[in-house]
C-alpha cells in the first residue's frame, strides 16, 4: 500500500477544482508554456533547487499536478518531489516532497518500465499508487522518462483534472523531460566539483585562532584562488603549557600543488612538536623533512614560542626561514621591523636559519605577513606595488587597535589597492600583549 | 507586527549611554551597559537596532565631518562589532524555527555591522541564520550555496562602486536558485537598483527586512534574459580607460602642485590616485547601472567631506573638465558628468 511520506501529498480539494484557472485550451499553448519553462531552467546549478523548478514551472499551465520521482538514488524508498496549485484558499504553487517505500514502488509498474529504459512516456494504468497525489481518481497521468549523462535519471508524472494530454502534448512532455536531464546532468557535474573543493578545503583552511591568556590574537587573509579559500599560505596558533607556539608560512608555487605542500607542512610541524618545541630546532628538522619528500618544493616561514612576561608584555623566540620581517606596531604608532633572517625551508640541505629573541610591552601588537600584501599591484598606477613602507604607513595608525582590527584594516587597505585585480595570497598574522591599565580584559 | 516598532524611553535612554562610552573607546564600560540593559529587560532587538545601530551611524558621520579619524572609527567598530556579540549570547539558547537565511557583504565591501546586525535581528525573529563575512567573494558564495542550499541570501552593499559584484552575486545565487534580498546604503535610497540588478526583494533597514519576510522568504523571479541589465557601450570602454584617466587626473594635479613649488609624490600621490579611482569608479557604476543618481549621490556626498575638512571644491572641478575633455567622444558619459558638474557647482 502506498506509505504516507515526509509530508504526503494533499490531494486536490473541490474548492482548488472549482477555482478558475489559467485557460490552456490548446496544445499550442502547452507547448509554448514547457518551452519556456525549460528555457528558465537554463541556469539553475543546484540540483535540490533545480528539481523544485522542474515540477514547479509546468504548473498551472500545462497540468495541475506534477511530480520528478527520483530514480538515481537506486535500491532503497524512491524520493519525489510534487507542486501542484494552491488550495484551501491559498493562492500560488505548492512545492512538497517525499518518498515512495519499495512495496509502493513495485505497485507502480510504468515507473518500472521507465527505470529499466523500456518506455519513454506511459500513462499509469487506474489504480495505480500515484493516484494517491489527487484527491480522488480521474483526469489524466502521463509519465515521462528523464534521461541523465547515461542512464534514466528520473520520472516526471503530470495530471491533468480535466481532460487528457495529445499526441502533439506529450511530445512536449517528452522534449521537456529531455531539457530537464541535461539540466540535472549540469547541476550534478557542478555539484561534484564542488563537494571536490570543499574536501580540499576543509582539511586546509586554517583553524579559527584559539583563546590565550595574556595575548590577544588576530588573523585575516584573502587567497589567491578565493573560492576554495586554500592556497600558498598558512598560519596556526597552539597553546603551550607555559605560553603558546605560531607558525606562518608562503609555499612556493600556487593552487591545488601549493594547498597539498601546506597540508604536509602543518602536518609535520604537529608530528615534530611533539618531541621538539625550540623553533630554531623546529625549523631544521621540518627543512631535512621536506628536502626529503621534494626537494624542488619550499616555503618561506616564521616559526615562535611566545612566553608571557611577569611584569606584563610577551617574550617572542622566534626562528626565520626567509620570510619577510614580522613587524612590531609600538603603542604610540611606531612601527619597528624585528629581522631574523635564514633562508627558505625544504630547500637545500644545511640551509643556515637563524633565530631572535625580543619582548613586546604591553599594548604592542606583532605583526606577521606574506609577500602578498607588500607585492599586491595598482592597476590604477602602473601596478605599482604596495611595498614595505605603505605597510608601515597602515599599520602606524592602528595603533591600540586589537589585533583582529589590525589584520583586517590591512587586509582591507592590500584588497582596495588591488582594485579587484588577480592576486597572490594576501595573509596576516597579529599577536598583541594585552595593554596595561586597570581595564585589561585578558 | 508589534515587533517592528522600536521601543522608546529605555532604548533611548541606553542609546546615550552608550555612544557616550563608544565615543570614550570606553570598550569594557560600553559592554557593561549592555549586559545590564539586557537583565533589565530592554528588547534585544530594540539594543540592536535603537542603540547599537545609532551609534555606529553617528561614529561614520563624526568621520564624515572630521571629528572622528579612521583609527577611532575601526576601534568603535570594534566596540560595536563586540556589542552585538553580547545581544547574541544574550539569545543563544533560541533553537530557529523558521528557513536558513545566509547573510553576507559584497566582494569589496568591508563594512561589515549592518550586515551582522541585519543577520542578528532576523535570528531574533526565528531564522536560522549564517553569516558569511564581510567581502565574500562570488565564487566563495557560489560554493557555498551549492554545499548548503538557502531559502535566502541577504546581501549588504555600503558603497555603490562594489554593484557590478553585487549584480555578479545576485546571478550566482540564482544560479543556486536562491532568491535574494538586498539592503544597505550602496542600493540607493528605494528599490530602483535591486530591481535592476534583479533582486528579489530590497529593504531600507533591517527591521522592514524583518517584516518583508514575516509571510516567509520569496518565490525565485522567473529568470528573463531580457530584463538582465545589459550595461552600455560606453561603460566598457570607460573600464578600459580607467588607467588612462587616472594619470590624466594624477598629471594634472602635479601641475597644480608644482605651480604652489611643491612636489607630488608620496602620501599626497597615494590618495590622489585613490580620489581619482573612487572618481572614476562612481562614474562607471553610474554608466553600468545607466543612473546618473549614483554619480550625483556620490559627489553631493564628497562636498560635504571637502566642505567639513575646509577644502575647496575647485580642485574636484578641475579633475570633472579633465574627465569631460578626455571622454569627448561618450555621450552618456558626457551627460553623468555635466549632472556632477551640477551638484558641485
């Protein structure tokens, strides 16, 4: 017996059947009124969304009822989603869904012979299951096949109260049903390059910044390849008994390459904190791991442990790996470069890296960057580049902003010198020693 | 609906209070009052929307008049920013009963606390609500509509220039079949634009947002190429001379500039550049949107900011008959520009 589903379908009432509706006296205007509803699903790349459009835009026009019985998933209950016309006064399309249990499926036998590719169009035979999605039975069901890439991806069933479909009318049907496949086989497609990416991504989007006692943390950054939000560049906080460790870093190259280098960086930096938590030592082992794996591949970086001071301020050791030099914003606006030096990582074998110690009072905030803020170009001046002294410039007046304020101020200044142009990573990194005074909120 | 009346006397009271300390970058104290208006009962909608709201108006106009400089402004921000998040907590029990609702700014735009505050308010009137942050790119959007289908994008636009995004974003949602709702002062001051750029529905704040989806969210347009705005000729051709006008507009403010013996270069060159980029992208919105309005807002806008920092709007007319001469052959053009000649005259 057919099983109610989700939300059943409500069968038509008497007033619905009373109420006037748009005439569709002739197979003309069927015709010209699937016409058009195919053309408007011309864009639709969201498969859930694209079905509600299908059974959506035929009604009233062309039947009062229609129903896409999903055949892709295979096996298990067959989902269907239905619009049909307004009722209990409600005016407008009514869009539900649901799905038939096997023991209903097998009632319905066109829908079998539209599964199996033998029939392209079947009228169900009285008594028929889908009988169930009217009030009572009578008018006319047609049902048509929908043909994905290759196989029959699905079923749309239209009912009419009044009167039957013609020859001319179900050959629209069948012509509607053709552009409804390859608009599901557009959405699909899309669908799967999208789930594709945000695998990717979700295994490469940096963590959102810890809570830490004694720091206030910031980060903002803008990829070169924005969609999927993965790229070239990196940066994670960790908590440390005793204070807390950063690592940023810009991987040579761009893309798919450079997210999977980033990932087998941020995954070795865990392994190897375990049994070491100097950044200098950090920073030689992590370079002999990735001359390993490929040694044409590298990736400048600035690796710290941060220690809070008993006096107020942060002790910063940190190692460098030829990166640019993390900057210090001082409480009255000055702005001081904290050079390391060392070279890139993963590059040549006794790769000399160096590194510094040095404290930030409270209020200062450091400030860490990729060379895709200072080398991000103005189409509107020639393309010149942003360049280390405007970003002094910036920073200068975010003095006693907290450091998400920070990030995202200079984030925003690189973003409105790009004009929109292509661009390179854009990532900023900001620790900040809580400001001194009574109002402190650690 | 009652809600979409603001409540009067406490709000009001809490409003003053409030942008007291803001205006004191008086964080903690700022925050304070808004916890105990909470337990004093004030509606959380009201402390959004009559005291929070407010003040961040009031902060972008001591900006505009020159009392307030952009370092004050981001840290007030920052104060709002954190205001909102203590309603938000206030509430955060509250399970949505209603459709999902993604809230998100244009790609360009960074003003993002109307946006949060308009995604706060329709979480207090039961949607289940994500906001994606401030500049969102189209294709971030995209996939993200396509990962998780909405009942509806809500898109915040501040400033005209990033339209031709919020044009690219409305498409990309409907490609998702998401219809849309627009809002913020980068759509104008009625539904002209959101119209055009095919939106479902536009609302001037975030309480009308609120009372235009009390019924639910709206059916998608029918999608109808011939409504799509097709921009002019001339828009196209005046993108591809942006470059070109902005040196002309640089060379000649180093005229001006050595006639005074003085030299350009430096802070000076950064923002004249920059003037003359907001300059040239007002005009070519205006020339995509084919609404000279946009042009003249941005102008009668821009005296005022020339007005309140004492400087004479000469200099503005100057780079207006430069434009005039190099875009001769553009008669659309021609006429956006003679209308902002207007408004500064």
């Amino acid at each position: 017996m057919f099983a109610p589903s989700v939300s059943g379908p409500e069968p038509l009432d008497e007033e619905s059947r009373g109420r006037p509706r748009t005439p569709r006296s002739t197979s003309v205007h069927t015709v010209e009124a699937l016409r058009s509803a195919a053309r408007r699903l011309g864009g639709l790349l969201n498969p859930a969304r694209l079905i509600e459009q299908i059974v959506r835009l035929p009604v009233p026009e062309v039947a009062d009822l229609c129903v896409y019985f999903d055949l892709e998933a295979g096996g298990g209950p067959v989902p269907w989603v239905h619009a049909h016309e307004g009722r209990d006064g409600r005016r407008g399309v009514l869009v539900g869904s649901g799905a038939w249990d096997r023991d209903v499926v097998a009632d319905a036998t066109w829908l079998d012979d539209i599964a199996n590719g033998a029939a392209e169009s079947v009228e169900p035979t009285p008594g028929d299951p889908v009988e169930a999605f009217v009030a009572r039975p009578g008018g006319a069901f047609r049902a048509v096949a929908v043909r994905g890439l290759s196989d029959v991806a699905g079923a749309l069933v239209f009912h009419r109260a009044d009167g039957g479909f013609d020859d001319t009318e179900v050959d629209a049907l069948v012509d509607y049903a053709e552009r409804v496949g390859t608009a599901l086989a557009s959405a699909h497609l899309y669908q799967y390059q999208a789930r594709a990416a945000s695998t990717l991504k979700a295994a490469l989007v940096p963590e959102p910044l810890p809570d830490i006692p004694h720091a206030v943390l910031g980060a903002a950054f803008r990829s070169a390849f924005e969609a999927e939000r993965i790229g070239g560049d990196f940066y994670e906080v960790h908590e440390v008994p005793g204070g807390f460790d950063f690592s940023f870093g810009d991987v040579s190259g761009k893309g798919d390459e450079a997210a999977v280098l980033t990932g087998r960086i941020r995954q070795s930096l865990e392994a190897l904190r375990l049994v070491e938590h100097d950044p200098l030592r950090l920073m030689e082992h992590l370079n002999l791991l990735l001359l390993r794996t490929d040694p044409e591949k590298f990736s400048t970086m600035v690796l710290g442990r941060v220690t809070p001071l008993p006096a107020g301020g942060l002790r910063v050791r940190a190692a460098g790996g030829g990166h640019p030099p993390p900057l210090v914003v001082g409480v009255d606006g000055r702005v001081r470069e904290e050079y390391i030096g060392g070279i890139f990582v993963g590059a040549i074998e006794d790769a000399p890296f160096r590194d510094r110690e040095f404290d930030l009072a409270p209020g200062e905030t450091l400030v860490v960057y990729s060379d895709g803020v200072t080398e991000a170009r103005n189409p509107l001046s020639g393309g010149q580049m942003v360049g280390e002294e405007r970003v002094h410039g910036v920073l200068a007046e975010c003095a006693g902003m907290p450091a998400p304020v920070v990030c995202e101020r200079l984030v925003q200044y690189v973003d409105d010198w790009l004009g929109g142009e292509e661009h390179d990573d854009i990532t900023v990194l900001a620790v900040q020693a809580p400001a001194a005074g009574p109002d402190v909120t650690p | 609906m009652s809600r979409t009346e603001p409540v009067a006397g406490g709000a009001a009271t809490v409003a003053e209070g409030y942008f007291a300390r803001v205006a004191a970058l008086d964080e903690p104290g700022a925050l304070d009052l808004v916890h105990h208006a909470l337990r004093e009962g004030v509606d959380p909608e009201s402390l959004l929307l009559d005291v929070i709201a407010p003040c961040q108006m009031r902060v972008g106009l001591g900006w505009q008049s020159n009392d307030w400089t952009v370092a004050d402004e981001h840290a007030a921000t920052h104060i709002g920013d954190r205001a909102i998040g203590v309603v938000v907590e206030h509430g955060a029990e509250r399970t949505p009963a209603r459709g999902r609702i993604v809230v998100a700014c244009v790609d360009g735009e960074w003003h993002g606390l109307p946006a949060r505050l308009l995604g706060e308010v329709l979480r207090l009137h039961g949607w289940d609500v994500e906001f994606l942050g401030t500049s969102v790119p189209t294709r971030r959007l995209t996939l993200h509509l396509q990962e998780r289908p909405a009942d509806l994008l809500a898109l915040s636009c501040s400033l005209p220039t990033h339209l031709v995004n919020a044009h690219g974003m409305i498409t990309a949602a409907r490609r998702m079949g998401v219809p849309v709702i627009v809002g913020g002062a980068g759509f104008g001051p009625d539904d002209t634009i959101a119209t055009r750029l095919g939106a479902e529905l536009w609302a001037a704040d975030a309480r009308r947002a609120a009372a235009l989806l009390a019924d639910g969210v709206p059916e998608l347009r029918p999608w109808d190429r011939t409504a799509v705005p097709a921009p002019s000729a001339e828009y196209a051709s005046v993108v591809r001379l942006r470059g070109h006008l902005v040196r002309v507009g640089v060379e000649h403010a180093r005229t001006t500039y050595a006639a005074l013996g003085r030299d350009l270069r430096g802070k000076a060159l950064d923002r004249t550049v920059e003037d003359l980029g907001h300059i040239t992208s007002f005009l070519t919105v205006s020339l995509y949107l084919d609404d000279a309005a946009v042009f003249t807002r941005f102008l009668r806008w821009t005296r005022m900011v020339l007005d309140a920092r004492g400087v004479p709007t000469a200099s503005l007319l100057a780079v207006m008959g430069r434009l005039e001469s190099e875009l001769g052959d553009h008669p659309d053009t021609l006429t956006h520009l003679r209308e902002g000649v207007r408004v500064l005259g």
